[in-house]
C-alpha cells in the first residue's frame, strides 16, 4: 500500500513537470513574437498564424495520443513526444523563412506538445480515483508553472544572447527534462490492458455518435476562444502601451502563476462541491475578467487584472477532464476526452491567431477584447445548459455512452 502510495505521487509529479516543461516552451511563441517580427520581418499576423497550427496539431495529437495511451500505455506516447519536441525546438533555432519555422515550431513543436497533457491527465485520474479533482488540478497547474518560468526564462535568453540561441537551449532543456521524467510514468493498478479488445474499440468510434462529447468540446472551445488571444498577446499588448519588455513578459509570468492557484482551488472545489456548479462559477468569472481589459491602461493595472484573469482562466482547464470522466467513465477516458481537447485546441488556434489578425488591422487589441468577452459569454451559456450524466460513474462505457 505505501509502496502504491508513493508510486502514485511520483507519477502525479512527473506529470506535473512535464506538462510545466511543454505547455510553458509552447506559450513562449508569446514572448517570441516581437523579436521575430523585429529580426525577421514578418507580420504579426503571420507569426499568430503559427499558434493557430500549434493548437490544431495539438488538437489532432491529443486525440490520437489519447487513442494511443488507451490501447499501449502513457509511457510510451509521452517518450515520442518529448523527442519531437526537443527537436523541433532545435530546428527552430535554424529557420530561414516563414514555412519552415510553421513546420518546426508549428507542426513539431505542437505534435511534441500533444502526446503529453492528454495522457498525462488521464493517467493521473486513474492513480487517484478517489481525489479526481486534486489530481486533474496537480496536472492542469503545470500550465501555470510552465508560463511563469519559461515566459521570462525565454526573455531573459533572448535578451542574453538571441532569439535563436533560446530556441536552441530551451530544445535542449526539452530533451533533459522529459525523457527522464517519463521512465518515472507507470500505469495505475487494476488499469494494465483494461482498454483492450473489440469493445472498447467500438466504444471508441461510438463516441464520436455521442451528444455529450461535443457539447463538452463546444463549451470547452468557446472558453479557450475567449481566453487564448488575450493570453497569447498578453505581452504585445502591454508592449504597445508603453510597459518596458521586462515588465511586460512578467505580466504573462504573473498571469501564470494566479492561474495556477485556480487550477488547484477550482480542482477542490470540485470535488466538494461538483463539476458543473463550479464550471459555470469559473466561465462566469473569466468574463468579468474579460471585460476589464477593455479599460485596463496603466501597468498596474495590467499587473492586477494579469493576476484575476489568471486565476479565472486558470480555474476552468481542469474541469473539463473532470465532467468527461462523469459521463464516459474510466476504460475509454483517453479517448473521449482526446476528442474534448481536440475542439478546445482549435478554439485555441483561432484566439491567439484572431489578435494579430486584428491588431494587423486595426492597430490595437480592442476589438480581440470585444470578440473575447462574446465568446466567454457563450461559453458560460453552453455550461449552464450541460445536463448532468443518468448514469453512475462506474457504468459501462457502452452505458455511459447511452446517455
């Protein structure tokens, strides 16, 4: 029991760092986007246009590692991504144009990135049935850890040397970082092979007929719609209203660590008081938040509204791994919630790509702040209107797919 114990914590923490690791080396595109445009010569929009296919490629890896860790294992997934991440990262250190840092940091850097964090959270779920909502918040806390340190890590590269050589170390840090971390990920007890077989491969392509599985994924990309634009151009905005590169980098730094104590707080929550209640509480928040950065000017208030915007997106992300566990149970979870993820990525994408898009037209973020806060207030509307699973958790995944 000790031993399961501690067993059960270690991979709970691998996962953690590997999910600080990948998603923080994925929003450092954030911080990049000046230098590139400065350095390069290409446009904003164009640049934004790579976060795009970063979450599409993500969206579409996640459902088939997801897939992938069903039928073979987390560990394996995760070992293959954190090779194509280090290596894309390392590539991207040597572009000369524009298609070839889309194929670098886009579609490797975003496939490396995509065998971790669907995997990962699964995993985790099946290691502490019994605290789903600590776990899933222990996993989803790595995205705020990992935009809090790699967000001025990466400034602090560039500004030391250049845009290029931080590409090349944080590849290398890649490759140091996750390929120990995965020997560490075991598969829970009870779970080895339980999602083998010809029923649980027609469940599979079942889900895909299933009605909660997509209005699970609309939520979730409308919620990342709203907020991936304002975060990925978090940094150039308050860059364009005057705050010192430094300062502004820091803002996302700050953003990334308040999200994390709402992944964590949302997480227990959770489990006290249930999923949905406390989805719609979060979405609701995240819009208030929204709003404010129609009228946020001054760096303190950026610094202060970075820390609640934080918190409100933050406390959303571990949710939906939650409510995907409730209505499909455990035996195919890497499955659907591959599919849920795939949906938000593309809302993802089209956030970040929307603000430069805009801000290429119009000259300011304005109107990406608009477009945020009526996507957020769709997305409060669609958690409202989820209707709870009929069938216990411990059904079948044929039963669970019923309802």
């Amino acid at each position: 029991m000790t031993r399961e114990f501690f067993r059960g914590w270690a991979v709970l923490a691998a996962a953690f760092l590997i999910i600080t690791l990948s998603i923080g080396m994925l929003f450092t595109l954030a911080v990049f986007l000046k230098p590139l445009e400065e350095g390069m010569g290409w446009s904003r929009s164009s640049i934004s246009a790579i976060g795009l296919l970063n979450w599409i490629v993500m969206g579409l890896g996640g459902m088939l590692a997801g897939y992938l860790s069903d039928r073979f294992g987390t560990q394996v997934v995760v070992l293959a991504g954190g090779g194509l991440l280090g290596l894309g990262l390392v590539l991207s250190s040597q572009v000369g144009h524009l298609w070839q840092f889309y194929l670098t940091f886009g579609v490797m850097v975003g496939g490396g990135v995509s065998a971790f964090y669907v995997p990962l959270t699964v995993l985790a779920l099946k290691w502490f049935e019994g605290r789903r909502g600590m776990a899933a918040a222990v996993v989803s806390a790595g995205n705020g850890f990992g935009i809090l340190a790699l967000s001025p890590l990466s400034r602090w590269l560039i500004n030391q040397f250049d845009w290029r050589t931080a590409l090349l170390l944080l590849g290398d840090l890649a490759w140091l970082v996750v390929i120990p971390a995965a020997i560490l990920l075991r598969p829970a007890p009870g779970t080895r092979g339980a999602g083998a077989g010809a029923g649980a491969a027609e469940a599979d392509r079942s889900i895909f007929a299933a009605w909660p599985v997509w209005a699970i994924g609309i939520t979730h990309f409308a919620c990342c719609a709203a907020h991936s634009g304002p975060i990925f151009h978090m940094v150039s905005h308050a860059i364009d209203l005057g705050v010192p590169s430094m300062a502004a980098a820091t803002i996302l730094g700050l953003s990334g660590l308040s999200s994390i104590f709402g992944r964590i707080g949302t997480g227990l929550l959770a489990d006290r008081f249930g999923t949905k209640r406390t989805l719609v509480t979060m979405l609701a928040a995240q819009a208030v938040m929204l709003s404010l950065y129609l009228v946020a000017r001054d760096l303190e208030s950026l610094y202060a509204l970075g820390l609640a915007f934080g918190v409100a997106y933050g406390g959303v992300m571990p949710l939906y791994a939650l409510v995907t566990r409730e209505y499909f149970g455990e035996r195919i979870m890497g499955t659907a919630y591959g599919v849920v993820f795939f949906i938000s990525c593309i809302g993802m994408g089209l956030g970040s790509y929307a603000g430069g898009f805009i801000h290429d037209a119009v000259g300011s973020y304005q109107w990406l702040f608009l477009a945020s806060l009526a996507v957020g207030t769709m997305a409060v509307v669609m958690a409202v209107t989820l209707r709870s699973p009929a069938v216990a958790v411990a059904a079948t995944p044929a039963e669970s797919l019923a309802t």
